[in-house]
C-alpha cells in the first residue's frame, strides 16, 4: 500500500474511533500529524484526497469537517431516498440485511487478508465496547457499538470504495441494527445475546486469524441468523395483532349442541 494511502486509512480510523459526527471538526494538522505518527505533509495530502472523495470538506481559515455521515456525494443521492423508506416502513430492514450480506461478505473476506496490527487493535476496541454497553443494559450505545465494529471490519479491507458505501450507509445501518436489537433481545429468548456475542467473536477471531474463508462464512452465518429471527419475531407480532381484531362478544363455536336443543 502507498504512504499516502496508509495515511488516508489511519485518518478514516482515527475519525471513527473518535466518533466524529457529520460537520465536526477535525483536530488540527500538526496534532493529527503527532497521533499519526507521519508528517503535516503526509496528513495534508490525506486530507486533500479525502476532500476529493466527498469524505471531507476544508474550509480556508476554519479547519476541516466531516461531511455528512461521512458519504461522498456521489452516494447521497442514492442513500437520501432509501432514510425516508427504512423510516416509514421497518420491513426494509430486510431489504438493508440482504445489502450487508453482500458488501459484509467481501469485507470480512478482505480483512482477514489485509487487516493490519492496528486495524486488529481497532476490531479488538469495538468489540470490547460493546460487550460493555451490553453488560451495563445501554441499548442504543450497544447498538451504535454493534455498527462500529462492522465499520471497523470494513475499513481493515483497505477498499476506499467498499469503506465509503459502507459509510454512507451507517445512519440506516445504524437505524436497522438498534430496532433488530430491541426486537432481539426484548422480545427473544435471553440466550438470543449471548449467541449474537459468540458469532460477533467468532468473526472477529477469523479475522483475528487471516482465515478469510471463515470470515466470510461467519458474517453470512449472523446475517442470516439475525434475518431468520427477526421474521420470526415479525410473524409472531403480526398474528397477535390478527388475533386482537376479534370482536370481543365472538367467542368460539359450540363442539356439540346444547343440551336443550338435543331432540330425545
């Protein structure tokens, strides 16, 4: 990989782990050239592609600032429409599981091949932050934690397009993994969130190992697993629903006749 290259990767990841927002500021260019470990040059030139690639936007005098959910431009309006649907009709999600299946395929399957030391420390990080919030009951930290730990997997594949799709697709990502979530483990059984853990582990070891194939394999088996569910969950909800349509005085058919009514 080229330096400048590198550089780029080490920003986007120092982004994340910041949890930068959309038209937050970034950290100056000499202490981003200090945690970076490179040169002003270097991050200068990181910056500049970054800009190009609608990731980023500097503004002369003021700084720069992360642009809108961290998407280039070229993706939002494809992305804009798909908010508005995925927030009027939850069924979408399905249509949004079956997109991670696809991009989260090739992602895991890269990472296991590419992912760096750092890159591995930063899946570790997520991973471990959301067992936390797990553990302390924060639902919507959990989840945010959850499409962290995607998003990290996603930027060890060193694949600037396939990073920023994924990115441009984090707030609905993020908007599906929560109402899984509530769904799951309110309405599951309780062992629902201990396997969702070992198969979120059992990823990140594959990863963790290089093993690119179980990577892959992994993250088809949890996508898979979690789509099963919640259309279980889906189908149980709406035949409840069904059943409160009944009218209250309708109760069920007599088996056999009344004893009156029986002719001798």
């Amino acid at each position: 990989m080229r330096l400048a290259d590198h550089v780029v990767e080490k920003l986007l990841a120092l982004v994340q782990a910041r949890g930068l927002q959309a038209g937050q500021r970034l950290p100056a260019e000499r202490q981003l050239a200090d945690e970076l470990g490179v040169s002003r040059t270097s991050v200068r030139e990181a910056i500049q592609k970054l800009v190009s690639q609608g990731l980023l936007a500097s503004r002369r005098g003021d700084g720069t600032y992360l642009q809108a959910a961290g998407a280039a431009e070229w993706l939002q309006p494809a992305v804009a429409p798909l908010k508005q649907l995925m927030e009027s009709d939850p069924h979408y999600r399905y249509d949004v599981l079956e997109t991670r299946h696809a991009l989260e395929s090739s992602t895991a399957w890269l990472a296991a091949q590419r992912a760096t030391p750092q890159d591995k420390d930063r899946i570790r990080r997520c991973f471990e932050v959301m067992l936390q919030h797990q553990q302390s009951g924060n639902s919507e930290l959990a989840a945010r934690a959850d499409a962290q730990f995607h998003l990290a997997i996603a930027e060890a594949s060193h694949n600037l397009v396939l990073v920023q799709v994924m990115h441009s697709l984090f707030t609905m990502v993020l908007s599906t993994v929560e109402r899984n979530r509530h769904d799951m483990f309110r309405l599951s059984a309780p062992q629902t969130l201990q396997m969702l853990t070992e198969q979120h582990q059992g990823l990140m070891q594959a990863i963790l190992d290089g093993d690119a194939q179980r990577a892959r394999l992994c993250i088809g088996d949890h996508l898979e697993h979690v789509r099963t569910t919640i259309q279980r969950l889906d189908e149980d909800r709406a035949r409840r629903e069904r059943s409160t349509r009944m009218p209250l005085d309708a109760g069920p058919a007599p088996l056999l006749p009344n004893e009156s009514t029986r002719q001798p």
